[in-house]
C-alpha cells in the first residue's frame, strides 16, 4: 500500500498510470527539507470548483503568481521556479489568490487555458484535466 512495500526505484509510468497503490508518505519530509521555505497551494478550477493539483510556492512563487497573473510554483524535487504551462502552454490564469486562516497555505482559483492542468497524459496522449484523475477501490487504483 506505500512505497515501503515496494523494492526498488518506483517508475513514473508505475506510480502515473499504474493501478498498484504507492502513496508516497515521505513527501512532506522531503519538503521540509528543501533550502527554501515553502507553503501548499490547492489548484482549483474558478468555474467547476474542481480541484487540479497540490503544489508548493515560496516568496519568489508566490511574487511571480501576483505579477504575471499565472499560477506558479517552487518545485521542490527540481528546486526552480515552475511557471505552469511554460513548456507544455497549459497555462493556469489566475482569477483569485486566497490564504487560510492561519496564513500557511494558498488557494488559487484558475482559469485553464490549454487542454489540462496535469504533467501526466491520458492513453491518447491529451493533458489529464487534472492531477486527480484516480480513485482507491479494492486496495486498487482506477481512473475516473
């Protein structure tokens, strides 16, 4: 059910496409570890209220967000700026920037432009929608 179960390097087609459950419990871990300070943002489709992605931003993101108006983010696996739709013109507007409560996590509310908001493709090789795109049943993975 985790990727402790798992032995080995675990694949992007495995974990992107896969139906075995790896749920990668280390990842807030790995955040925590990364040279620049960062908060989660929810991704949210301003019409649908679909939820697109869980990424990250720190100052400099969240500065670049605000300034040109398209969602961007720190990767913390690559440690850089990620200008979402920079490379694959999937681009994220921004309607609406919102913060919780207690000011350690963002909400952007967007408007896609492009086909998708996800990194991964579906079998014809067009942008998933968004980055939640499976459910668990039957200690199993499904696409919805």
């Amino acid at each position: 059910m985790n990727r402790k179960d798992f032995t080995g390097q675990v694949d992007h087609q495995t974990l992107e496409d896969g139906a075995q459950v790896l749920i990668d419990f280390e990842k807030l871990r790995k955040v925590a570890q990364s040279p620049d300070p960062v908060v989660p943002v929810i991704v949210q489709d301003a019409k649908t209220k679909e939820v697109l992605i869980l990424a990250y931003a720190n100052e400099k993101a969240l500065r670049h967000t605000v300034e040109s108006g398209l969602a961007t983010f720190w990767s913390t696996s690559r440690n850089e700026l990620w200008i979402k739709g920079k490379t694959s013109g999937d681009e994220l507007k921004i309607v609406e920037v919102r913060v919780n409560c207690e000011q350690n996590s963002l909400l952007y509310l967007v408007q896609m432009v492009g086909r998708g908001s996800c990194h991964v493709k579906d079998a014809t090789g067009q942008t998933r929608f968004g980055c939640y795109y499976r459910r668990m049943k039957d200690g199993k993975l499904e696409t919805v």
